[in-house]
C-alpha cells in the first residue's frame, strides 16, 4: 500500500498560478492585446510597491495630495517605460488592487 504522505505536496505558488490563469507575456501585449493601465484613485493609498518595481512607469507624487482624505496621487508615467513583465509584477504588488490593466481596443480588464 502507498503511503499518502509520500505524495510531494504542490507549492502555493503552482498552485494558486493555476487557479488564476495569469496571463503570458510577450512584448507589450498579453495574450496578443494591447495593455493600458488605469489606476483607481479610490483604492490607491500610497503603498508605492508599483513605484519600486517600475520606476520608469509609475511615479507617486505626494506634493498634489491636498488632505487625508484624497487618494494618494499615483502617476502612470509612460506605459511602455519598462518590460511588460514588470509592469504585471507592480499591478499584482499593490495591496489594495488599484492598478488596472485592460485590453486598448475591448476595454477588456485584464488584472485583477
């Protein structure tokens, strides 16, 4: 009889890549699409992972924040300013899911 601890368990990683399909990258398109990132002032507050990932793409500004109230000013620099790879990377860093990212052409969101 096989023991069933013996199995070698799948790692959270595998696991959970599988379960939310993440898209292939491939130059500046996923899945052959055109990629435009929207950022939702309402949930962005600040955490800046996107700004430490993709410095050339996303730039927090917190000169134009005016009270505590507002969201935190998040800029989106250029979109094509680094590897699309990366750019995923920075819209699954944010905490909060404020970094969108959509199909140009179907309005399509992408992530999250």
């Amino acid at each position: 009889m096989r023991n069933p601890l013996s199995k070698k368990p799948k790692t959270p990683s595998q696991t959970s890549q599988k379960k939310r399909g993440t898209p292939k990258w491939t130059g500046s398109v996923v899945e052959g699409r055109d990629v435009r990132i929207r950022v939702d002032w309402e949930l962005c507050m600040g955490a800046a992972s996107c700004v430490a990932l993709a410095p050339k793409v996303f730039k927090l500004d917190w000169a134009k924040k005016k009270s505590v109230a507002d969201p935190a000013p998040l800029e989106v620099l250029d979109e094509k300013g680094t590897a699309p790879e990366t750019i995923f990377l920075a819209a699954q860093s944010c905490p909060y899911r404020a970094i969108k990212l959509e199909d140009s052409a179907t309005k399509e969101q992408l992530y999250p």
